[in-house]
C-alpha cells in the first residue's frame, strides 16, 4: 500500500470534492476516484461517502488521522534526505500578507533559489489572523506577520519594524478645503489625523494589521470615519487613494516599493501604536529544516534592522 495513496486521501478530504483535490494533486479525477477506490479494496473498508461536500466513514476518520501522520513522517524524512544529500530538495510553504509578498519577495526569492535551487516556494497569502493561525496550526513552514502575543507552539524571531501611516492625495485636501495643494498639505500635516476628519476613508479589513490599527487611531481622535470602501487589498486601495478618492492607512514600506503610483501622497504620521514588529513565526515542534533557516536568513539580512 503506497504512501502517496495516504497523501492523495488527506488531500481530497481537506479540498472537500475530487475536482479540488485532483486540480491540486495536478492528476485527473477520474484517476484520483480509481485509486480511492484501489485503496479501499486494499483495506477492506469503505472510507469515503461520495456526497457534496465529501463526509468520511468512521474508518475514513480513523485511517485519516494516521495517513496525515504518516504524510507529515513522509515529508520530514524526505527534506531530511535532502539535507544530507545537499543543496536541499521539497516544497517550502511560506505564509505572507499580499502587500508584504509584493514588497519583499521578488529580492527575497532571488538570493533563497541562488542559495538552493532545489527548493520550490509555495506561498500562502491571507490576512494577519488567517497567517497567524496557519503557524499554529503547523499548515506552513514559516510565516512573516505580526506576532504580538503569545502562540502557543510558535517560534518567533524578530526582523524589522513597520509603521502605517495615513496617505492621501493633495488633490483631495485641496478640494475639500478650497486651498491651493501646498496650503492644505501643511495644514494637513500640523493638524494630523484629526484634521482629516471630513474626508472619506478606503479601509482594509479588520482582520489585517492596517484596518485594525485604521479603527484605533480614527476611534482615538473620535472621528466617525466615512467607510467609503473597505478591501483586503491593499493595492486596490491604494489606487483609489492615488486617483484622489480617498484617504488610506498603509505601511511605509509599500508606499516606498510603490512610489511611481503613490510617489505624491502625503503622509500624515499617527501614534506610536502604529508602529510595530515583523516577525518570522515557525511551529516549534517542526524540526531543524535547511530551506526554513535559509528563508528566514535571508529575510533578515535584507530586511533585518
């Protein structure tokens, strides 16, 4: 009985339908149901209930948790064997936000595959929370977020520092004010955020670091923010931003990898809660790995302060 049959099995009952699973396994469906099929003639036992979503058997559930058991003894042995084999070999599994993905990873990736070249990258984007829980969960290898509390089975190891910052156009303060753009820039920026108080707001969500600390600084200088749209891209807000459509909380750093776009929004500093600490976090119960420590090396030579 092959281990890959115990992987294509975690495979479909964590994609929930053979058109998932088999796009992720790159196999096709009817081939992924005929070795489903072989598998349970092997065993003896139906695992599978072939519903919408799919529901396991009870002897689905039992064979389940040691073929993911046995998927993670698979995948430990095989980087394993390509450490010692050298130049490292498998699939690194890096969690990160879309906006720092475009920042950091096209130099990041450069000098990680000049290092190891065996090692594809698979990155899995979402928001603060959602990476957050994916290194607890141990769904991927390292994740770049902000780990501001205690986690339970995660190593954290500080990179660098990141600040948000209101952005908005001088085009938008100069219409809302009816004064020329450097008048109202200067008031804008002696006045801070609450001076922006009549003009309307392009939100993240509040799951992500940018839309909570967004909240925080507009309940702080009580202001009841117009939402005049809210996304988890960033990027989109940040061309409604730099077409005068709005004001946008946004990190520096993007706003800096984005300046041809964003390169005349003035930004409005806030409080010294809008600064914070970019980490890379690793489930602590995942053993020593080459690729991981080289990411995160790399990373921190970089990026590290």
């Amino acid at each position: 009985m092959a281990l890959e049959s115990w992987k294509w099995l975690v495979q479909l009952t964590e994609s929930g339908s053979f058109t998932r699973a088999s796009e992720e396994l790159q196999i096709s469906q009817q081939t992924l149901s005929s070795r489903l099929a072989a598998l349970e003639r092997g065993l003896g036992c139906r695992l599978v209930v072939r519903t919408t979503p799919l529901a396991l058997t009870r002897a689905g559930e039992v064979f389940l948790e040691y073929a993911r058991k046995a998927d993670s003894e698979r995948t430990a042995m095989l980087r394993q064997l390509g450490d010692v084999a050298g130049g490292g070999s498998g699939v690194l599994k890096v969690g990160i936000s879309n906006m720092r993905g475009q920042v950091l990873m096209p130099h990041v990736m450069t000098q990680f595959h000049r290092s190891l070249p065996g090692v594809s990258v698979r990155l899995l984007e979402g928001t603060n929370e959602e990476l957050v829980r994916m290194t607890e969960r141990g769904e991927v290898d390292l994740a770049v977020a902000l780990f501001d509390n205690a986690h339970p089975g995660v190593t954290v190891r500080r990179i660098f520092r990141e600040e948000v910052v209101c952005a908005v156009h001088p085009k938008l303060l100069a219409q809302t004010w009816d004064l020329p753009s450097d008048t109202a820039c200067s008031l804008a920026l002696a006045r801070g955020l609450k001076g922006l108080r009549d003009l309307p707001f392009l939100l993240e969500s509040i799951d992500d670091i940018s839309g909570r600390i967004a909240r925080i600084e507009l309940r702080h200088a009580q202001i009841k923010a117009k939402g005049l749209v809210e996304s988890n891209n960033m990027m989109t807000l940040l061309e409604l931003c730099a077409s005068a459509v709005g004001c946008v909380f946004c990190p520096t750093n993007l706003l800096d990898a984005t300046e041809p776009m964003t390169g005349e929004l003035l930004r409005v500093r806030l409080s010294d809660a809008a600064r914070y600490d970019i980490g890379v976090g690793m489930p602590s119960d995942a053993g020593a790995w080459t690729p991981a420590q080289v990411f995160e090396d790399v990373l921190g030579a970089l990026y590290g302060d």
